[in-house]
C-alpha cells in the first residue's frame, strides 16, 4: 500500500460525509420552506442540494430520491409563482 493512502482515504471518506451532510441539510430547509408556504424558494434550494448530490455523491445517492419528491411537491404547489 502506497505510504499516506490510508490518510487520503480518511480524508476523502470525510469530505464525503460532510458533502452529505450539507445536501441534507439543502434538503431539509427546502422542505421547510416548501411547509412554510414558500415554494419558489424550496425549489431553488431542492435544485442545489441535487445538483451537489449528483456533482459529490453521484446519481445514486440515497438522498437524491427524497430531493426529487420534495421537488415535485414544492412544484406542484398552487402557491409557487
């Protein structure tokens, strides 16, 4: 094993979590925002938290799923406009 990959697998398995992290919460303030009424900007944070899923965690992350379904409810919502 090259000397400092375990070091960089460390770092990398870290910088993972904290992008994760951050999706998560993306995720969890637009659906705040979609509950509190406000639509437009729960769509625009359900945007950036997939386009940093999908650019950090890739297509196949757990939590694009849950994005994508605020999203179209954030979407669908007869207030947006």
């Amino acid at each position: 094993m090259p000397r400092g990959s375990c070091s960089t697998s460390r770092r990398d398995a870290s910088a993972r979590e904290t992008q994760a992290a951050l999706v998560r919460a993306l995720a969890r303030t637009a659906d705040v925002r979609r509950q509190q009424g406000r639509p437009s900007d729960a769509v625009r944070l359900y945007h950036q938290a997939l386009a940093l899923c999908d650019a950090a965690l890739g297509p196949d992350a757990t939590e694009r799923d849950a994005i994508l379904k605020g999203l179209a409810l954030a979407e669908d919502s007869p207030r947006r406009g």
